[in-house]
C-alpha cells in the first residue's frame, strides 16, 4: 500500500490543486464529486481530477493518505481543504475565493468578478 500513498503524496505536492473524485472532471460519477467540479468550474480554478474508481488500491488509499473516509477531497498547495460538505460551505459563505486568493491560485470564473 505505501506505493500507491507515495504516488498520492506526490500529486498532492506537485499540484496547486487536485480533487480526488469518483469519475472525472467531465463526467462525474457521484453527486458530491459533481458539485466540487461545478463549484471549482464556476470559479474558473485550475484543478486536476483523479478518478478513484479506477483502481481499489487508489479508493483506499486516499482515505488512509487524508484520515478522511469519504470522497471527493480537495487538496490545495498540498493542504487536504475538505469534501463536498465542506466546500460548498466556503462557497455559499463567499471564503472559498478568498482561500484561492490567499494561496495565490487565481480564480477566473464568474466569482472572481464580484
């Protein structure tokens, strides 16, 4: 298992930010992944999305690298930001931009405007 938390770690640090989701950007596979990439989307924040459905050791792996046992989770300049729940809460409250901001990942969407 320390293989596939190795590769975990490193994506996490070699992104500015990367969601760990069931499916794809494009094509979502659960409703909680759907919402973070809506809201990620809206922001116009560059992320990269890994599926987790492609391999168990990958599913498992990320609830063990983030002691978090639900998917998605965002990561943010290495830092585990939270699950959906937790996101959507810092976009309804209008922080979410200001944590891009603060960690200098510029949004682009149609939030960045306001």
């Amino acid at each position: 298992m320390s293989g596939i938390i190795d590769w975990i770690d490193n994506e996490v640090k070699t992104n500015d930010v990367i969601v760990f989701m069931k499916g794809t950007p494009d094509f979502p596979q659960c409703g909680f992944s759907g919402q973070v990439v809506q809201i990620l989307n809206y922001l116009g924040v560059p992320y990269k999305g890994v599926n987790v459905l492609s391999s168990d050791d990958l599913r498992n792996g990320i609830k063990e690298y983030g002691s978090w046992p639900t998917i998605p989770q965002v990561y943010v300049k290495g830092e585990f930001v939270g699950g959906c729940d937790i996101l959507r809460e810092m976009f309804q409250a209008g922080e979410l931009q200001d944590f891009f901001g603060e960690r200098g990942i510029e949004a682009k969407g149609a939030a960045a405007a306001q």
